[in-house]
C-alpha cells in the first residue's frame, strides 16, 4: 500500500454498546477496527464541538478529552491512537474515525478522574456514561470468551454462512427498475386503521415508511431488514435512492414479498380494521426473528375485547361462537 493511499473499510456494521442505539463501525484493510468520530462522540453522550476553545483545554486533543483537568489521568496507550483516522468506504467515499479501542481507554479516564474527585459538574454525566458503556463492554468481553472457549464462535460462523447463502437467494446486490408493489390498498388499510382521513390531502406522512419496515421487511425473513438498509443506505438529506423492495430477488424475494402482503391484507379485513387488534394477530402470525411471541388464552369471546369496542366481524364472530341451537 502507497504512503498516500487510504486504508480501505472492508467490512462495515454496526455495534450496540449499553444504552446506546446502533454505532457504525468498521474494519479497515490493515486490520484496524473503527468507530465513526460522530458515533464515538454520540457513545460518550457527547457532540462535536464545531469551534475551538481556548482557555484550560489541550491542542490536538478532541474536545471529548482536551479539558486540563483530564490529562493527568490519560495513559499514554491511550496519547498513542488518539489521533482521527481517514478512511474509504467500499462506496469510494470518504470517512473519518478512530481505532475502537480508545473508547474503553476514554471510559477509563473519565472513571479514574471522577474517583479522584477531579472531574467538574458538567463532566459528570460523561463519566456515568462511561461506566455504562465500562460495565456493557466487560460483559461483551466475557460471552465473547466463552463463545471461543466452547466452539460455539464456529457454529455461530456457519450459521452466519448459511444466512449469507439465504440472503444471496433473497436479494440482489443491484436495485432493478422500479415497479409497483405496495398497492394502495394496503396503504389505504393502514390509514384507515390509523383513523386518517383517505385519500391524503398531501403526500404520505413519513410515519408510514416505519410502518412498512416494522410490518413487512422486519417480519418477511431473517435479517432482511438491515440487509435492505446496508444495501440502500440513506444520503445526506437523510433519503434512501431506491425502494427497499428493488433489492429483491425476483425467484425469492419479491414472491415472498406477495405473499406477506397479502397475509396481512387478510389480517386487517379479519379484524375489523381495528389497529391493535391487527398488531396482536400480526405479532402472532408473522413474528419478528427473536421477538417474544404474546400468548393470550380467552376463556370467553369477551375476554378479547370490551363490547364496545368490538368491531363488526369481532361481533358477527361472537354471535356464531355464542350460538346455541337449543336456544331456538
């Protein structure tokens, strides 16, 4: 590799560390693993100070550790990699981060300065951040011992091989042309169970887009969903360039994708078009991957829902369940 050219992203994901969403990360060529300089700052409940301060703060120090106050207590493996690292996306784009394993190393700073009693008020919640992320990385640590100790890191790499192997049926690496798919029927079912008036005076609200993620792609396959958002990332304006379903295969995917839709139609006639009577019987009939299923076990049709509420198949369904012929 020449001196100017930039290490190369070669795996990308993201990583869930205690209380925090999703943190990109990646893993460059050279064997370096990184976190995004906004997701380190986000990790440590931090934003990127846009202007430099002067006054009791270190030059060449991100902001997250340049207060005076600190230094005494930043070792110096962690002086070493603190610098941001360049990189290049497999895209071809550019990104800027640092090696991931500074932020245990800061977590360390900030614990060790607050048990000095050394930390200011506002460095505070940064330390109570850091024992979070301290106490979540220790447990990572330890499955991740044990996953090693006992092979099940193999069995975890086959079957992340057969899901690779499934998810190279299901989808396609490049969008195809756009065709329609969610006919407006379906999306006429969910306004109308969300008490909207149809047709829209104006455009969908974006709220309809989750509603598409969390009632089919989440629910039509493992792992389809963040496969899906890998592959048609969102752009800077915070918009996605093709639709979710383009990526489908057309053996697979997109008959599979037919079939769910028209499960859940079947669904939202079957309960009256009532929302959380659909949600229960979705939840149900087409769970998500690793999502506890809700068992209810009515002795009567009435411990389903208060008579007033009942829609009217619920009601029809409960006089032909009630009906007794001896009555007659």
């Amino acid at each position: 590799m020449s001196e100017n050219k930039l290490p190369v992203a070669i795996n990308q994901g993201f990583v869930t560390i205690g209380n925090m969403e999703e943190l990109e990360c990646a893993v460059l060529d050279n064997g370096t693993r990184v976190l995004t300089q906004s997701n380190i700052y986000k990790a440590l409940g931090r934003s990127v100070r846009s202007k430099i301060k002067v006054g009791n703060r270190v030059e060449q120090m991100p902001s997250f550790l340049d207060a005076n106050n600190l230094q005494p207590f930043v070792s110096e493996e962690l002086r070493s990699m603190i610098n941001l690292i360049e990189y290049q996306k497999p895209t071809g784009t550019k990104q800027r981060g640092y090696n991931a394993l500074i932020l245990p190393l800061v977590c360390d700073t900030y614990l060790a300065a607050r048990q000095a009693g050394a930390l200011t008020k506002k460095q505070e919640p940064v330390a109570m951040q850091a024992e979070i992320l301290v106490r979540s990385l220790s447990k990572v640590a330890i499955i991740a011992l044990i996953d090693e100790a006992t092979g099940y890191n193999e069995s975890k790499r086959r079957a992340k091989d057969e899901l690779q192997q499934f998810l190279a049926k299901f989808l396609r690496d490049e969008a195809t042309k756009w065709v329609e798919t969610f006919q407006e029927e379906y999306f006429e079912m969910i306004i109308r169970m969300r008490g909207w008036t149809w047709p829209l005076p104006t455009k969908r609200p974006g709220v309809v887009g989750k509603y598409i993620n969390d009632i089919v792609y989440s629910r039509l396959a493992p792992n389809i969903l963040e496969e899906l958002r890998a592959r048609n990332p969102k752009n800077r304006s915070g918009n996605r360039s093709k639709k979710h379903h383009q990526y489908l295969s057309g053996d697979l995917g997109h008959p599979k994708l037919k079939e769910h839709l028209a499960g859940v139609m079947a669904l939202g006639r079957a309960c009256g078009y009532d929302w959380n009577t659909f949600m229960r019987l979705l939840d149900k009939s087409y769970p998500k991957l690793g999502h506890t299923i809700e068992l209810e076990f009515p002795e009567r049709i009435e411990d389903l829902e208060p008579q007033k509420d009942l829609s009217d198949f619920n009601k029809n369904l409960k006089r032909a369940i009630n009906f007794n012929p001896k009555d007659k």
